[in-house]
C-alpha cells in the first residue's frame, strides 16, 4: 500500500488510490461500512460484554443462587450458557473471517484483483451482519438474563410464573460460568489487539 495520503477526504483518497478493496468499499451497499478494524473492536466488546456473566453471577443474591444446582457457583453450568456458547460458535467464526480479509490486505492489498477485493468484501458483509445481529442477540439474552437475576426472589418468581423455565438449571454439557468468562474474556483481547495492527497497517 502507499504509505502517501495526499486527500484528507477518505472517500476521495479511496476512489482515486491504488487498492481495489478501497474503491469497491466506499462505492458498494453494505448494512455495516466502518472500517475492519472497528468491526473487530465490536467483536472484542461482545466477547467482554458475555464474559460479565462471571462477575455477575458471583453477585447473584442468594434466592437466585439457589436456583444453580452446584455449590460451586463459578463451576456450575446453568443451560443458558449454551446459547452463550451458541454466541461465541458465531462471534468467533465471524471475528477469524474478518482476521482473514485483514492479514489478505496487509499482506497483498494494492496486487488484489478487483474479483478478489470482491469475494473479501463479500466474507467482511456476512461476516459483519452474522455477528453484529445474530450475536449481539444471542450475547444480550444471555446476559440479560443473569441481570434478571439480580433482582432476586421477585425477578425471578414473576419470570418463572410467566411459564419460564429455570435459566440455571444444569445442563450435562461441560459450559462452566468460569470456563465461559476465561474464554471470552481471552477473545476480547485477542480481537482487540488485532484491531489496533490493522488499523495501523491498513492505515499506513
């Protein structure tokens, strides 16, 4: 890539610059058009907003605790968590494809093809649309349902009376709430320190 940036407007710099990936970026629909390294942020928020559910479920009034069946509430593994895991399957999935399209344009940005600079658009829109929907979904229920459960006996005795099923009824799957906090709390720095090498590269 030039490492000269004679256009203060990006849009301009795009359009007229060296690198198909640009042109075809700044010109084409897409739902989420910020640059890759902010969609990777988002990706390091989700993985940091579903690794609350850690601290949150250590502050679980005890009326909410009762309802894990483990002592051990960090091992417990309260079935909710497997949409948690649902939401890291996606996020995860989402966060390498747009890795891929970072490490192809820092590697051969400017020598892409305009057919390749296509197909890795195309990876970084339903890459994008598949985490920043279905994840964020996925995440917001997770752990809104561990605030749910701070509100103790009351919360939780009008969600169960509403013909809710126990959130935090075991699951035979191994989905601690420790091994879902370490994990994603890992994630979150991986993409975030992926983020801060693209933008600097993909910058320069």
């Amino acid at each position: 890539m030039s490492g000269d940036k004679p256009y203060e407007d990006p849009i301009t710099a795009a359009l007229l610059g060296d690198s198909h990936y640009e042109r075809l970026r700044v010109g084409r629909y897409a739902l989420f058009k910020q640059p890759l390294s902010r969609k990777l942020i988002w990706q390091s928020v989700i993985f940091a907003t579903l690794a609350l559910v850690l601290p949150l479920t250590l502050t679980l009034p005890a009326s909410t605790q009762m309802l894990f069946s483990s002592d051990d509430l960090l091992w417990a593994t309260p079935k909710i968590l497997l949409l948690g895991v649902y939401a890291v399957a996606i996020v995860s999935t989402s966060a390498l494809a747009l890795t891929y399209v970072g490490y192809r344009r820092v590697k051969a940005d400017d020598e892409l093809s305009e057919r390749e600079a296509c197909k890795l658009l195309d990876i970084e829109d339903v890459a994008s649309v598949v985490s920043l929907v279905t994840g964020v979904l996925a995440v917001a229920i997770v752990v809104g349902t561990f605030l749910l459960g701070l509100g103790g006996e009351a919360a939780m005795s009008l969600f169960l009376s509403a013909g809710g099923e126990n959130p935090f009824a075991p699951t035979r799957m191994p989905v601690s709430v420790l091994g879902v906090g370490l994990s994603t709390t890992a994630l979150a720095v991986v993409f975030f320190l992926a983020s801060r090498l693209f933008d600097q590269r993909l910058s320069a």
